[in-house]
C-alpha cells in the first residue's frame, strides 16, 4: 500500500474506534436508511493522483455539497454581478434552513444555505429539465464521470420538502427568484438527489484546487476566477453556523451535506472527500468533521 493510501487508512481507524456521537439525517426519511458505520476518505491531488480509505464505493446523495458547485456554474453563465442581485454572499450564521431575507435587498444573504441555494439554482439558465442537465453534466464534469439521480431520495425529498417550498415562495415574493417557486425546488431537490462516492468529492473539490481544471480530465469546467469565488463562500459560510469556527479550528475552505459527505480544498495542492452519515445538531458530519480536523493539524494544512 503507497503511503498515503496507509495514512488515510490510518485516520479512518483511529477515529472508527471512537463511537460515532450524532444522529443519521431523517427529516428526508430516505436518507435515515443509510449504515451509520459507513466511514470512507478519498484525496484528489491536484496532478490528477486519487487515493482512497475506508467505504469508498458507498455511493450517498451529494445534498448540500452540491451549492458551491452549482453557485459556480451560476458564475460562469451569468457573472458575479448578476448572481449577486440575486443572492449574497455573507456568512449569515444561520442554521441550514433558516429564513433568510438580507434586509435592504430582500435577497438571501448566504449562497450555501437552502434559501441561497434554491435561489442560485434558479439562475441556472433553460426550461427545467435543460436547467437540471446543465446542472446534472456540470456537476459530473467537476467529479469526472457522469452522475446519476437517486430516485427515491428524490421522491422522498420532493414528499416532505415543505420548508424549502416555503423559502422558494418567500424569495419569488421578494423579486429574487429567477423562475417558479415550485420548478426552483423540483430542479434542487433533483440536484440534492445526485449520487457521488467519496473519490468524487475528493476530485470535485480537486477541480476547485486546481483552479477550475478538473485533475482527472484536464478538462476546464470553470474560470480560475470562478473557482476562486466559490472557495471563497465555502470558506467563509460552507459549514453554516459553524462556519467561522471550522476556519479557526480546520482553516479549509468546505462544504458538507447531510447525506454525510464533506468535501475539503487545499487549493493548489489537493481535494478532500470524507464519508459518514450521523450528523452532529447543524446538520455537518460528525466524523467527517473529526477527520477533516484531524489531518489539518497533523499535516499543517490550515491555509493561513
Ligand atoms: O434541502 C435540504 O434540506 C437538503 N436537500 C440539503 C440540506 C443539506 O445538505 C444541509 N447540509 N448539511
């Protein structure tokens, strides 16, 4: 085994030792089917080197890693100043799924919160279904290979997605909703729905790493620009009310979704993926998390 492959093995035991604190995601009951016990990491080296620990073949739903991602292909077809009368970019300190209306503008003030997110995904240009494939091929040119839509998490979320019709409503009332509340919510809950595998992660965030070049490909999916600005936000609100103190204490731009998944940039050097369902109370994963912190100080990868 290369030895970077035996350090993240060596990580996933250390903490697959300790029992899991933190509580599999349920309000989408799909999602309270996923194994509790599944841990997996995987890095993506900006030359193009992905190594893998641990349940790497566990395919989960992206859910929210998928903001940054989509909040990048909203820069590149759009421009900053577009999206920005759209939506901020202000680390708002609330949870997930807060109601979040910037006062002044009326514009949710976080790109990585569900208000932000279904905002930005409204930006994405084309009838629904166009808007969903370009957000579908987008994201699969930021893993590398093509991902697929988990039907039942899509079902379930569509089912039981109250809240986030609520704030698809409230953001087409304050003028900043680019289409149908209820199209909005229908493309986002599909983009939720899409399936990755840690290794995905790992090269996702890789591409923002390598400034938008995806390293497995070579292929250029965003402007250096563009991925700039989306590990900004990802550093200042990628992991909601714990964002400001995730950067003090781990100090690398992310963003974690609740089916368990943490995606994690070094920029210049590699991307990070890691895989664990529970979560702790704001929704982040509990191991992914202790992981995460664990490698930035052992290898000193805070980025100030
Ligand atoms: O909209 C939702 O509630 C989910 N599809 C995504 C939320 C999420 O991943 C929050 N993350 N930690």
């Amino acid at each position: 085994m290369d030895p970077v492959t035996a350090s993240l093995e060596a990580v996933l035991q250390r903490h697959a030792a300790v029992p899991p604190r933190g509580v599999v995601a349920d309000y989408i009951p799909e999602l309270a089917c996923a194994d509790p016990d599944d841990f997996a990491v995987a890095m993506a080296s900006v030359h193009g080197s992905v190594y893998r620990a641990g349940d790497h073949e566990r395919e989960f739903t992206i859910q929210s890693v998928s903001k940054p991602f989509v909040y990048a292909l909203a820069l590149a077809d759009l421009g900053l100043d577009e999206v920005a009368e759209h939506v901020g970019f202000e680390p708002s300190g609330e949870p997930f799924n807060a109601i979040s209306l910037e006062p002044g503008t009326g514009r949710p003030a976080n790109p990585l919160i569900n208000a932000g997110a279904i905002v930005t995904t409204s930006l994405i240009p084309g009838d629904a279904a166009q808007s969903f494939e370009r957000i579908r091929a987008g994201l699969s040119a930021f893993a590398g290979r093509e991902l697929e839509l988990n039907e039942a998490v899509y079902r379930s979320e569509a089912a039981t997605g109250d809240r986030n019709r609520a704030l698809g409503f409230l953001t087409l009332s304050q003028g900043v909703l680019a289409r149908p509340a209820e199209e909005a919510c229908d493309i986002y809950f599909r983009q939720c729905s899409l399936m990755v595998t840690v290794a995905d992660l790992a090269v996702m965030a890789g591409t923002l790493a390598r400034g938008g070049v995806n390293p497995l490909t070579r292929t250029a999916v965003v402007d250096p620009e563009v991925a700039k600005i989306a590990l900004s936000v990802m550093a200042t609100c990628g992991m909601y009310d714990r964002s400001g103190e995730w950067m003090v204490r781990v100090g690398l731009p992310a963003k974690s979704g609740v089916g368990g998944g943490i995606a994690a940039v070094l920029p210049g050097e590699f991307g990070l993926g890691v895989y664990s369902p529970p979560l702790d109370a704001q929704g982040n994963s509990v191991r992914a998390m202790a992981v995460l912190q664990e490698m930035s100080s052992r290898l000193g990868l805070h980025v100030f």
